[in-house]
C-alpha cells in the first residue's frame, strides 16, 4: 500500500489557495480513479483506490498546515508502513506555475508542512520520502512570499491549473509504479512544455 499526501489548509475559504494546491490534486485523483468515498480517519480525510495495480490511500490532513504531519505519522503507524511508501503532493516556490517536478528527500525549503511530516516521521525511517513539488512561482520579494502563498489564484491562472491537475491525475499511474521520471516527462508532454 501507498500514502499520497495532498497538502493544504481545511476549510472552503482556503480551496484556492495556491498552497491548497495538494488537496487539488488529491481531489482530481480520486475523481479520475473512482476512489471511495471520503472518510475521516487520522487526524484527516481519506480515500481509498486502486491506481493500476497498486493500492492507494489518499490523505488530506484536517489540520492546518504546520502540523500536517500528525495525520501522515497516525497513517503510516497504523499501515505498519515506512516513509518509502509516502508521496507529498505540495505547493513548491522554487518552481515556475504549474511545472511539476518529483524527487525522493531534499531540503524542507521553509515549507511549514513538509517540516511537520518530517518531524513527525522521524522515527518511521529515512526521510527521503518521495515529493511531488508542484510549482506556484516565487512573487519576487521575501516580503510577498506569504501574501502569494495564502492567496487565492487569479482568473488567468485557473485554464493553466486545470490543466495542470488533468495532465497530474491523467499520468498518475506512473508515480504508482515507480517511475517518476516518466511521471514527469508524460506530464510535461500534455502541458505541450
């Protein structure tokens, strides 16, 4: 089994939310794959599927972002599973709008939910836990960095998320395999980038 975090903050006022962006697309997979219904469970909200032949468990954590790890700790306890089997689905700064880049471990960058699952996954092994880091730009100056993060996006942006999330949830199956490389090269093929 599988954990696919999605990161963001509850609540309808923070949906779009650029730092909602994980819970997006933990939305757009289970939609795309016919998960289960929406459960609470571990500090959270969960759905279970099947993507191929792997079964996956997606998590939306029901607390705010900084302590987004108490949910991703009390699943991987109770599946009796190590962080190899958890894949974060977060908003990356570092990266333009919309690009979608997948690696295993790396600095927290300041992102206040990556530092909670790593605190609180500590004990369960490496922390090279695998992240897809989907982009949202950097606003320029330090002192915009909040003000962008927490804000919602733009009419302008909406097509190119959309599209984003499709391209995320239509190639899906090769993060459940293994291969995110190809993940990434097939997602960036239906982006036209």
């Amino acid at each position: 089994m599988q954990i696919w975090t999605g990161l963001g903050n509850p609540g309808p006022q923070y949906a779009l939310h650029r730092h909602n962006v994980g819970f997006m697309a933990m939305d757009v997979i289970a939609e795309m794959y016919g998960f289960g219904p929406l459960q609470k469970k571990f500090s959270g909200w969960v759905q279970e599927g099947r993507i191929g032949a792997e079964k996956i468990l997606l998590l939306k954590p029901a607390t705010f972002m900084n302590e987004s790890g108490r949910a991703v700790g009390e699943a991987l306890r109770f599946y009796k599973l190590d962080v190899s089997a958890l894949t974060v689905f977060h908003d990356e700064l570092d990266l333009a709008p919309f690009k979608i880049k997948v690696r295993r471990g790396g600095g927290l960058a300041g992102h206040n939910g990556l530092r909670s699952i790593d605190k609180h996954t500590a004990a369960l092994g490496s922390p090279d836990f695998r992240r897809v880091r989907i982009g949202i730009g950097h606003p320029g100056s330090k002192d915009r960095v909040t003000g962008h993060v927490l804000g919602n996006y733009a009419k302008a942006e909406m097509d190119p998320l959309t599209d984003m999330l499709a391209a995320l949830g239509a190639e899906a199956e090769w993060l459940a395999k293994g291969d995110d490389a190809r993940f990434m090269s097939e997602v960036a093929l239906r982006q036209g980038s």
